[in-house]
C-alpha cells in the first residue's frame, strides 16, 4: 500500500474517533527501532482519562476484517507493546499525568471507506 492510500485511511480513522468524542493526541508517534504508533486518542471519563492506542489497517479485499487481525503477528505485537509503553513514559513526562487508563484498538477501513472498530484487543494475545 503507498503512503497517501495509508494516510487516506488513517485520516478516516481519525475523523471517526472524533466523532465519537475522542481527543488526538498524536499521529504516527515514533517509537525509535519499534516503530510508530498510528493513532493516539485520549477520552476523558468520569474517573479516569483513557488513552486509546489504534493500529490502522486498510484493506481492499471483501474479507478486510480478518486480513485486518491477521496483520498483527507476534512481533508486530512486541513492538506495538514497547511503542506503548514509551510512549506513556512520553505522555506522564509530558503532562505530569499517570492516572488513567490504557487501551489497545484497531480500527480496519475498506477501500469503500467502510469501518470496523474492534476495541480493547489484547496484544499479549498475539505473543502467547
């Protein structure tokens, strides 16, 4: 996929996670030999913040959901564990914030622009 296709489809995911009350806080964030972190949103609950960590993938194929899971292997889920966790360090350096709350989603986008966002995915999952 070229680099405006991939910029297309996470622009829609940005768009749909403003739409549902979400806060970006950061696009591509670099994390050294990890890698990058696609989208970085932040929502603020009655408690806690939540910080939402989502992987980006669109697909052209009819079964874009599961060609979706399947991108994220072993080692794909190592590296988005270490690009988390700095970016937190990142994040609590920051903004002297370390109360709130942490999530993994990934939100799949069709060459039709459809979505589908799958929340609170559990990376440790994929190592295991």
């Amino acid at each position: 996929m070229n680099w405006a296709k991939g910029q297309n489809f996470e622009n829609i995911a940005t768009d749909y996670m403003i739409q549902r009350g979400f806060c970006v806080l950061d696009r591509n964030w670099h994390a050294g030999k990890y890698g990058e972190l696609d989208l970085i949103c932040k929502k603020s609950e009655s408690k806690k913040d939540i910080l939402v960590f989502i992987e980006v993938k669109g697909r052209n194929s009819k079964c874009f959901e599961e060609d979706g899971l399947n991108a994220i292997n072993q080692s794909k889920a190592k590296k988005l564990i270490h690009s988390i966790q700095a970016y937190q360090e990142h994040y609590e350096k920051n903004h002297n914030e370390c109360n709130y709350e942490i999530r993994f989603d990934l939100i799949l986008v069709s060459s039709s622009e459809q979505v589908i966002h799958l929340e609170n995915i559990s990376l440790i999952d994929f190592i295991s």
